[in-house]
C-alpha cells in the first residue's frame, strides 16, 4: 500500500513537472525534487503507518455484517418435495 501510495502520490506527480518543465524548456533548478530511495522510505512508512491503524482498528472494532433472520418469516423449505 506504501509504494502505491508513493507512486501515485509523489512519483507521478513529480514525473509530470519534469516532464513540463523539460517540454517547455524551463530553467529551473531542482533541489527540491527527492531522490527515489526517500520516495520509497515515504511511501513504505505511510503504507505501514496505514496498515497498523487498520490492524489496531480490526482489533478493538471487529467488522460484523448484519445477517437477516430467515426463520423469522414461517416459511418451511425443508419440505419442497410433494407427494406425486
């Protein structure tokens, strides 16, 4: 989920302005752009932050699907075959 999240949300985005500013041949220096291996630290850091909270979340609020009572409505299938 980490890399995703760092693919999406930071290397795309980061690939699109050098890509404009190498299209438009626009001088700017880039200082400023992060270097892959702190891309993927981000990324595999937010991804393990998001799957803790997840995993502590599961563990205190169990997901539990409400399921209909059938039995409530008197219909009895366990009959189906008639007598021919």
């Amino acid at each position: 989920m980490g890399i995703v999240f760092s693919i999406l949300f930071i290397a795309l985005p980061m690939a699109g302005v050098l890509f404009i500013l190498g299209a438009f041949d626009i001088g700017w220096t880039l200082p400023w752009i992060p270097s892959m291996p702190l891309i993927m630290t981000v990324g595999a850091i937010a991804g393990a932050v998001f799957a803790a909270a997840l995993f502590i979340k599961d563990r205190y609020i169990p997901y539990v699907e409400e399921v209909p009572d059938f039995e409530e409505e008197g219909d009895d299938f366990s009959n189906d075959r008639r007598d021919r």
